[in-house]
C-alpha cells in the first residue's frame, strides 16, 4: 500500500529525519546531518554506525532536503559526490524509490536513518531533526 507518492519541493510539508523508535539519539545536528549524508561520517554522534538512507538521484525529495541541509546547489552537490565515489572514500547512501520504502527500512532497521514529509511520520519512527520554515 503506497501512502505517499509524490512530494513537491516547496511544499508546505517540512521534512523531517528519522531513525528507529529504539535508536538511543535524541538529536542529531544539522552539521552532524551534513557529514553524515555528504559521506564524511558513517556513525551517529553516539558512535553506532549509521546505515543513511536517500532517495534515488533526481527525486525532489534529495534535491529539496540536500540543498537545503547543505545551503548548495543539487549541481554542486552530485559533483561532489562524483569526486567521492571515484577517489573510493566513501560510497553513496543506499537510495530508495518512495517514502514508504524509507519508512519501512527505517522502522525495521535500527541503525538506519532517513528523512520523510512530517505527516508521514509513524509510531514505528522517532524524529531527530526538524527543518525550520
């Protein structure tokens, strides 16, 4: 069943990043967020590694919460992982289709962390970080 199909970047829906109901971070900082999803981390600020979770290249999701969570262009953004992914010093976050799929990893995956629309938000998750309209 597919709760949620589509999201348009802009929307009045702010995003939100999530983690598993069980997950001992109450917070996580929108700096700690950066390094985390730009491959410069790949552990909570606990220390646990983190399995990142995305959404596939040109979704407007990744476009939407990247730029806004970096301040940079989604352009700048690909080039950057380009250079990564080539050098071999991190590798991309493993990328999903649809909400539901990032709900559904998140939920049953303790270690995974992942962003959805506020009102897709379950009993089966925990919010960590808010954007601020």
């Amino acid at each position: 069943m597919t709760l949620f199909t589509s999201f348009t970047a802009g929307a009045t829906d702010p995003l939100v990043v999530i983690v598993h109901k069980d997950n001992p971070n109450k917070q996580i900082s929108q700096h700690q967020l950066v390094d985390l999803y730009m491959g410069k981390y790949t552990a909570f600020p606990d220390g646990t590694l983190a399995k990142v979770l995305d959404y596939e290249q040109g979704h407007p999701l990744r476009t939407f919460f990247l730029t806004s969570l970096t301040g940079r262009p989604i352009n700048q953004i690909n080039a950057y992982w380009s250079q990564v992914k080539f050098s071999g010093k991190a590798s991309f976050p493993q990328a999903y289709q649809s909400i539901d799929a990032i709900l559904e990893e998140v939920a049953s995956t303790p270690d995974a962390i992942g962003y959805v629309p506020a009102t897709a938000v379950t009993e089966d998750v925990k919010v960590v970080y808010r954007f601020v309209q």
